[in-house]
C-alpha cells in the first residue's frame, strides 16, 4: 500500500479484526528455490524451509492490525453514488450498524467539524467528508481531534464500521441514519 497510514484508533482495529480475522493470527516466512523445465513433460523441484508462530492480535501492533483490516473489509465503497441509499436504515440493501466499511477517494471538508457528539454511547468528534459529490458523517474520539482538524483538505482512504445515528440530511444525498465511527485514516 503506498498510502501514508496517519491514524489508527487501536482499541477499535483490533475489535474490527477479531470479527474479521479472527483473535490470532499465523504469521509465516518461507525460504526457498524451485527449478522447472517446461518442454513437453513439466520438471519442477521445490524446495524451502518454512518458519511460522501463531500471536494474537492483541499483541500486534495497532499499524499492522489497521493495515490487515483495510486488507479484509468486504465492503469497499469508491462513490456514494450508487451506495447512498445503503446508508438510510430500513432498506433491502442497506449497510446494518456494525459494517466494517473501506471508502476511498474521500476527504474530509474545510466546514466539516459539526462539533461534539455521541455514537453508540462513545463522546466523540463529528466531521462531514465528502466521498464524490455525496458526504457522510464521521466520528472520531475525542483524544484524536487535532489529528482530524490536520487531516481537513487532505485526500484519505477511511476505514471503520458503521453506527446508528439519528437521521441527518446532507446536500445531494437522502437523510442518512448511518455514520461511520473511524477505525483508521490513510493520506492518499
């Protein structure tokens, strides 16, 4: 990944990557050569060494942990064109509160910061960012708000999972119920 990783919410990247990856995870190495002939009859001699030990997630560092969510979240979203109605609860397809998303050529906008706010129970920080011509709302921590108010104007790449929110109207979009509760952020 040649983005810039710029922030990680760890408490929240290991919640997401127990439900994604599992509690531990097998990290392996292997050495070795391989030599072929390909004529008519395939030759092929494999040899290697393989060393491997199992950590738990917990125990990995909250970049590595960040970077192997972005790597498992199925739902990747590049334009809200055609996801903003994913975000108004109640319809056959919409995103349930707890989705893991990744969504891409987003940034976050110079009148964005709407102040204080709470998200499933969580004092947080609520920014608008713009992905395309549709916003969202997003949520930070408290503690992590002078690393948002940085990132304002920057493009990013954002993962995190979805909350409940009261329902909110945001130019070119419906009245979403859906805010995304940041996990990381990416410079792009």
């Amino acid at each position: 990944m040649s983005n810039v990783l710029t922030y990680v919410d760890a408490d929240l990247a290991r919640q997401i990557a127990t439900g994604l990856i599992g509690s531990e995870v097998r990290l392996a190495a292997r050495e070795g050569t391989a030599f072929g002939i390909n004529f008519k009859v395939l030759v092929r001699r494999d040899r290697g060494v393989e060393q491997s030990t199992t950590t738990k997630v917990s125990d990995l560092l909250p970049e590595v942990v960040a970077d192997a969510v972005n790597e498992a979240v199925l739902e990747r979203i590049t334009s809200l064109q055609n996801d903003r109605e994913r975000f108004i609860a109640g319809g056959t397809r919409a995103f349930r509160p707890g989705t893991p998303v990744a969504i891409s050529n987003a940034q976050f906008i110079l009148d964005g910061k709407l102040g204080k706010s709470v998200l499933g129970g969580e004092p947080c920080v609520q920014y608008r960012f713009q992905v395309g011509q549709f916003y969202l709302h997003a949520y930070c921590p408290m503690a992590a708000e002078k690393v948002f108010d940085s990132l304002v104007g920057q493009p990013v790449e954002v993962v995190g999972i979805l909350r409940y929110t009261p329902a909110y109207t945001v130019p070119g979009a419906l009245a979403l119920s859906l805010g995304l509760r940041v996990c990381a952020v990416w410079l792009t």
